[in-house]
C-alpha cells in the first residue's frame, strides 16, 4: 500500500480537483468542450485496496468523492479505481466481511440496511449488456444500461438508514427518536426533535453523527466532503444541506444523477466504516481468505 497517509491522500485529492476545475474552465473559456472525467488521483493506491487499513480506506473513499464533485462535467461512466474501492467496501460490508450476519432470517433493521446496501453495490457495480449478447431479455438489459441511475435511487435512503442505524444512541426501533436533539438549520434556524419523533433530513442526521459518532479521522473525511460539496455545488451550504434537494431532485444542479448517487453511496460507505474500527482488520482478513481462495460476492471486479 502507498505510504501516503490519510491527511496526504484527502489533500491531494482536494488538489487534483482544483487542477481538473481549472482544466475545464480553461476549456470553457476556449470554447471547447470539457473533458468528461473518469480517472482520479489515486488509481495506483486503489489498485492495492486490499492492504489499506481502516483510517487509509477511508481516506481514498472520501477522496474519490471529492474528485468525482465537479461543475460542468460531462458524466462518462465510473473509472477502473472508484469500481475496484467500491467492490472491496462492499465485500467488507454487505458480503463476505460480515460473515452469515447478511444472510439472518432476522428482519431487524441491521438486516434491512444489509439489503439495502447490497442492491445499491451491485447496481452501482453493474455493466451495461452488449446488444450482442444473446439471450438477454429487454428488462435486464434497460436495468444494466441504467444502473447508475438505480444506484443514485438507492444510495440516498441506504444513507438515512445507515445514519440512523448508527446513531443508535438517539434513534431506537423504527427509526424513533429516543434522545432529543437539535441541529444548525438553514438562515440561522435551529431544527429541533423531541422523543418519539422521527428525522428524515440526510443534512441533519449526518450533523448529528458527525458531531456525536465519527471517529476522528471519518470525520475528516467526511469534513473533506463537505466543504467540496459546499464550495462547488450552486447555493451549497456547509453542513450537507445540498443533499436534501439532490435527494429530492428539487435543484437545478449542473452535477449528474450518476455523482449525486455516488457521493451519497460513498457517504454511507464511510458512515458504514465508522461502526467497523474494532474488527476491521479480521473482517478485512477474512474477505482477502476468501477471495484467494474464490469465494468474493463482489469483489474483485469481473470486466
């Protein structure tokens, strides 16, 4: 593994953006048209996913993220790295890494959330059929061709889920607030919820976990994301609050469908990581096991 630490990844990361920014600038200034983007920074690190530790991951998952947030790019498709770190994230967390725990007959919230986050890998890992591949239906054929667009679908109530399942200390079954809390709103407002209530607002439960749950370092990796989302994106505002209109396609965005679902996919990937500090290393063992030996749900990659 490359022995940039997480602080080095998250800066060039944030760098490189600000490079491509200016490259497309550059071009729009010329009258040319922007490059679409599919490549990052980190592809020689992600190449070697599998000796990252816990803090690194979450480092080049977040950095990813702060390189696919660009104005004016022309969606063309995920690049080799960001499908290999999204492979290996879900073997850690909806597959091999988390041993039989996916496959309980339980139908409690962890397992829901398990579900969840399997259809959002898979979709988001999916390739589109030739049209020269025989017998393919048309449906599976129209689902691979839009799978992007499913992952986006999919990955904003993965997040809240997540978020809430994670913020176990103020939320208990159904998704019911057992703690009050309150969060910075919008113009200076506050949002308070009582006892009993519920919270659907993606902006106020990543505050929450934030301030209440990251470890140190997912916290910077999510305050990496943050302030990329807030500085880029029309009318952003630190705090996540752009993802409430993505979320509820109430904005006119010039970031695509594709990168709304994969900021908001790698959100959860992080939020996910955050609750992994303890066995990470033997889940991460256990999952390079089985791939040796050919057993990987997700990963590696196939195509």
């Amino acid at each position: 593994m490359s022995e940039a630490t997480p602080e080095q990844i998250l800066a060039h990361c944030r760098a490189w953006s600000q490079r491509a920014a200016d490259l497309q600038r550059t071009a729009r200034v010329r009258g040319t048209a922007p490059r679409a983007q599919r490549a990052s920074p980190l592809a020689s690190i992600c190449d070697d996913i599998e000796s990252a530790d816990h803090d690194t991951l979450g480092a080049v998952v977040a950095g990813l993220t702060v390189c696919l947030i660009q104005r004016h790019n022309d969606f063309a498709g995920y690049g080799r790295d960001y499908r290999t770190v999204w492979a290996w994230c879900a073997e850690l967390l909806a597959g091999v890494g988390v041993g039989g725990a996916q496959h309980s007959a339980s139908a409690g919230p962890e397992w829901t959330v398990g579900r969840l986050f399997a259809a959002a890998s898979r979709a988001v890992l999916a390739l589109p059929v030739s049209d020269h591949t025989p017998d393919v239906d048309r449906n599976t054929r129209a689902l691979a061709h839009e799978h992007a667009a499913i992952a986006a679908y999919l990955a904003f109530p993965l997040l809240e889920q997540v978020l809430r399942a994670s913020c176990h200390r103020h939320f208990g079954e159904g998704g019911r607030i057992t703690k009050p809390f309150d969060t910075p709103g919008q113009r200076s407002n506050r949002h308070f919820y009582i006892e009993g209530g519920t919270c659907s607002s993606i902006g106020d439960l990543l505050w929450l976990f934030r301030h209440h749950y990251a470890p140190a370092q997912i916290g910077a990796d999510l305050d990496a994301i943050d302030a990329r989302l807030a500085a880029v994106v029309p009318g952003g505002s630190p705090d996540f609050r752009v993802l409430h209109p993505w979320r509820h396609d109430t904005v006119d965005s010039d970031i695509t469908l594709p990168v709304m679902g994969a900021v908001a996919l790698n959100l959860a990937i992080l939020v996910a990581l955050a609750g992994r500090t303890d066995d990470f290393d033997e889940a991460a063992a256990s999952v390079r096991e089985a791939v040796s030996n050919g057993e990987g749900d997700y990963y590696p990659l196939e195509g």
